[in-house]
C-alpha cells in the first residue's frame, strides 16, 4: 500500500500556526479581529515570560483599556484557531 496518497499534507497548516498574530493580521488586513490580536500581542507577549501569548493578554492587568473586553482569550483544547 502506498502510504502517501493516505498521508495529508499539513504543510500549509503548519506554516499558518507557526506565524505571529502581527504576521496573520497584515495577511488579512480587514479583519478587525485580527488586528486587535495583533495589538495585544503587540502590547504585552514577552517570549521569555510563562505562559503563551493569549494567557498573557488574557491576565492583562490594564482594565481601562479600549480593547480590554475584546481581548483574545486562550483557545480551549478542540476549539478551533
Ligand atoms: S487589552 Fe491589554 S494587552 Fe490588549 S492592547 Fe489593551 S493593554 Fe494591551
């Protein structure tokens, strides 16, 4: 049996999970939630710090932020991206 007609390609899905919320917001330029991930990733990630940036934005201390209620949350196990 040859294999590779079964096995699916997940190159192109892998490229998109490995870019950054900055990356995927000037790929969809009219996406407004794209471009609030992209401010909050901008604003708060800190690669060296815990957690991933979505847990980071999520415990955003800055309440009196415009986008505080429209920040990205964690994405819970089987939810989509
Ligand atoms: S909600 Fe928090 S992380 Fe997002 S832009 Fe405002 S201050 Fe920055």
């Amino acid at each position: 049996m040859n294999f590779d007609s079964v096995k699916p390609d997940l190159s192109d899905r892998i490229a998109v999970k490995t870019i950054t919320p900055t990356q995927r917001s000037r790929l969809h330029t009219k996406s407004l939630r794209l471009a609030i991930n992209a401010q909050c990733y901008d604003c708060i990630y800190d690669k060296t710090d815990v957690g991933s940036w979505r847990q980071q934005v999520a415990a955003c201390p800055s309440a009196n932020c415009p986008l505080y209620c429209q920040r990205p949350k964690p994405i819970k196990i089987g939810e989509a991206a």
